[in-house]
C-alpha cells in the first residue's frame, strides 16, 4: 500500500500544480498523505492547495474546504 500510495504522489503534486494556477483554492479530497519523516500514511484526508502552497491537510470528514474551491475526488486514484 505504501509504495501505491508513493508512485501516485507525482501525479497528484502534478495535478494540483496545474489546478492551482487556475483557481483560487483546490482540495483534493479523500486521498493517503504519506509522511515521510514518520514513515506512516494518513488515510482518508484532504488537501487544500490555495496560493501555491498546502495550507490545510485534515481529515476529510473535518477539513475546512473554501467555499470557491475546486473540488477533486482523490478516492481510489
């Protein structure tokens, strides 16, 4: 699972690079956070992107997603 969830970072950094630039904030919802200096993965989390930068990770049933947010479905990807 953990490798799974390494091979599709890049992708996902990818994506939100390109949707970053296009809107004011992107979340990308439900996806594993993998933290490398812990080793562990977080499941089931949501990543809100605004500015070019991270500026939220929560779990999804709490995060605070902007209201003019894109909003991309991370499951399964």
């Amino acid at each position: 699972m953990l490798r799974q969830s390494i091979e599709c970072l890049p992708v996902v950094l990818c994506l939100a690079s390109n949707l970053v630039s296009q809107t004011s904030a992107t979340a990308i919802i439900d996806i594993n956070v993998v933290d490398v200096t812990r080793g562990e993965i977080h499941y089931g989390q949501t990543v809100v992107i605004a500015g070019g930068h991270i500026q939220a990770i929560a779990p999804s049933g709490d995060a605070q997603i902007p209201g003019n947010a894109l909003q991309v479905q991370g499951e399964g990807r």
